[in-house]
C-alpha cells in the first residue's frame, strides 16, 4: 500500500501542475479530478463484481496494470477531456486495488490484532500520500519523469500481491445504501460526511493547482501539500480523544468553525508569509481531515451495534459523491476570485456545516458522553477496511453477517 499510495499521491499533484503548465482553465481543471472521485464512486459498486468473476490475484494484476498505463497515456495525449476520461479509470482502477489489499490484511489479521492493523493502515496511507508529494522534485514536471515514475510505483505495487502464498479471502459485498435512514438518525452525521467529502476532495483535487497559482517553488508546493496530509495525520487521534469525552457535537462545531478560521488565515497569509501558509496549513489538514471520522462516530453513536458496519459503508459512499462534485466547485470558485478561491470554498463548506451543527445542537437532543462509542480515526478508502475497525469487526462477527 505505501508504494501504491506513494504513486497515486505523486501523479495526483504532477496532474495539477502540468494542467497549470498546459494551460487547461482552472474550471476544467477541477473537473479532470472530480472524474478520479467519480471514478472511484463507481468502483465500489462493479469491482466487487470483478472479484467474484476472476479472482483477487487477478483483478489486482488487472487493474494495476491499467492504472499504471494511464498514468503514462496522460502524457502520451495532452487533453483536458482525454485527462477526465483516464481520471476516471483511475479512480475505478485504485478502489478496487484498496479492496484487494484490505481483504487480505482481514484475512490475515486475528481479532486481537485488529486495532493495531487499522491505526497503522491509516497511518501508512496518510504518510505514503505526504512523501509521495516530493517525489515531484525527481523531475521536471513539464516532462515525462513524474509520469514514469508513478507508473512504476504503480506496477512495483503488484509485486508483493502477486507473490502472496496466502489463500483468497471471502468475496467482497456490495455495499447497499440507505441514505434516508441515515439522515434521519443523525442528520449532522450525514451532512458533516458530504463536507468532509467536499473539502478533501477539494484538497486533493486543488490543492496543488493553488500552490502553483500563488507561485510557489516545486519544493515548496511539495512541503504544502505533505504538510496539509501530516497535520491531518498527527491531529486527528488528539481531537477524536477529545471528542471521546465531550459531546461529540460540541466537539465537531468546534473544529468545522475553526478550520472555517483557518482557512480565512490561509488566504490572507498569501504573498505575504510562505512559512506562515506551511503553518496554517498543517493545522489545517489536522481539523479537515478529522471532520470525516467525527462525523462517521457521530452517526455511529445513534446506531444499534449491528447497524454500524452497513451504516458506515453508506457513508463512505456519501463522502465519495462530495469528493467528487468538491474539485469542480472549488475550481469555479479560483476561475472567479483567483487561486485564493480554494481557501474561501473551504471556509464556506466548513463554516455551513458549523452553523448546521449549532441548529442541530438546539433542536435535538445529545447522546450522553457514556453512551457514545470510541472515536476511531479514519481515511476514505474502500468499504472492505472497515472490517479490520475493531468496534465493527466485533459486531458484525456477533450478529453472524458476512
């Protein structure tokens, strides 16, 4: 996974810098990438499909292979709508690469060991993302070098799977989903999932393309984008404690309202202090991207034990469809105000939602701090890596599901 991850984060930047230097429109930009979150959207319900058909081994070499060649075609064929089209791929391709390597790790985890399987798969996908980001330094990205090197970390990645001697694990379900039930059981759950979705994805979509507009160095650009993910990395497992022992809501407002601050900080530190962008923005990814696992334990505190597994696989989805309207919307937003419009399209989507979480707060009643579940920090990747989440694992193996 940290060869795949170190590949997938180095072609997403070099993706948005060479569009800068090609001249695409930021709007077009945006939407090259949202297709990736489009792509990957699709994946979770086909790829399962795939699997059952010819097999983990297989489907892995399979989409490997293509996702490394589109890597190399999007420099082969230099347009924006040929770019959407393998974007596309690409996502579909890397879901599906998540879910071969997460059933294995179930597969090969034993109960007491799940925890630390989890953190520690959370907390390699973020790192592998951030030092992907300097991997941009090892060529021009005018030219053909960072192409080539994603494409072959992409394909080095099949090697320890192709190589495995460990039996196949059970097949992959298709997620179902029932978005009215989980809006009605916790509504600021829900809605705090789809922002979750817009801002990363808006992140992951933009951020690169908004480092290249301000004028940032290469090296620079890479120190951004790796100080953004480590703040996320670093600052999630304080604030979920945090939230463990507080009202939850409370807790959520508090860090929508102050990434909304942050983000105002942000865009006013722009020409005026490099540095002080790195700082803000390491603080920044810590309360961005904590907002997801927050809102996944918020709906999880309303939820019967045997509802959790189903229930947070339905949001993963509902974060997947805010990642992928996240880099069109912020794109719109830098074509009319400048590269600063990344940071107001992030104050504005966490400042909405810490307004819906105060409403929220005076119109219903809290889940007493005894009763909530643990927080457990999460990173969107497959529906297959919730069952290595001890809480879930545990009560999914009680009810007797599959």
């Amino acid at each position: 996974m940290g060869i795949l991850l170190a590949g997938v984060g180095l072609m997403g930047t070099t993706l948005g810098l060479r569009a800068g230097l090609e001249g695409f429109p930021v709007t077009a930009t945006g939407i090259i990438m949202s297709a990736y979150f489009l792509g990957f959207v699709l994946g979770t319900f086909l790829v399962p499909q795939l699997i059952r058909r010819v097999g983990y081994i297989r489907t892995f070499a399979v989409l490997a292979t293509t996702a490394s060649s589109t890597a190399l075609l999007h420099v082969l064929f230099i347009d924006p709508w040929t770019w959407g089209g393998l974007r596309l791929v690409t996502g579909f391709c890397l879901v599906g690469l998540y879910m071969v390597i997460e059933s294995w790790l179930n597969a090969m985890t034993s109960n007491h060991q799940r925890g630390m399987v989890f953190s520690t798969y959370m907390a390699v996908t973020l790192l592998a993302m951030a030092l992907g980001q300097y991997l941009i330094l090892a060529g021009d990205v005018g030219s053909f070098i960072p192409f080539a090197l994603s494409a072959v970390l992409l394909s080095l990645s099949l090697i320890p799977i192709a190589l495995t001697r460990i039996a196949e694990p059970a097949q992959v379900h298709t997620p179902s989903i029932s978005l009215r039930h989980l809006y009605k059981v916790s509504p600021l759950g829900v809605l705090g999932t789809l922002t979750a979705g817009l801002a990363n994805g808006g992140f992951w979509g933009m951020g690169a393309v908004f480092a290249q507009r301000i004028e940032l160095s290469s090296s620079d650009i890479a120190f951004y984008m790796s100080a953004t993910i480590i703040g996320g990395m670093l600052l999630q497992w304080p604030i979920g404690h945090l939230s463990d022992r507080h009202d939850r809501r409370v807790v959520l407002t508090f860090v929508t309202f102050t990434g909304m601050i942050l983000a105002i900080s942000a865009y006013a530190s722009i020409g005026f202090s490099t540095m002080t962008l790195f700082g803000v923005s390491f603080l920044f990814g810590g309360f961005m991207f904590t907002i997801y696992s927050l809102s996944v334990a918020h709906v999880n505190d309303h939820l019967q034990p045997e509802q959790m597994l189903e229930a947070t696989s339905s949001l993963l989805l509902i974060y997947g469809i805010g990642a992928t309207l996240g880099p069109t919307v912020a794109g719109v937003m830098m074509d009319q105000v400048g590269a600063g419009g990344l940071m107001i399209y992030f104050a504005l989507a966490l400042g909405g939602l810490g307004v819906f979480a105060l409403i929220r707060m005076t119109s219903s009643a809290t889940v007493p701090v005894e009763e909530q579940r643990d927080f457990v920090g999460m990173v969107r990747t497959s529906q297959v890596v919730l069952e290595l989440n001890p809480q879930l694992a545990d009560n999914d193996s009680k009810t007797g599901a599959s």
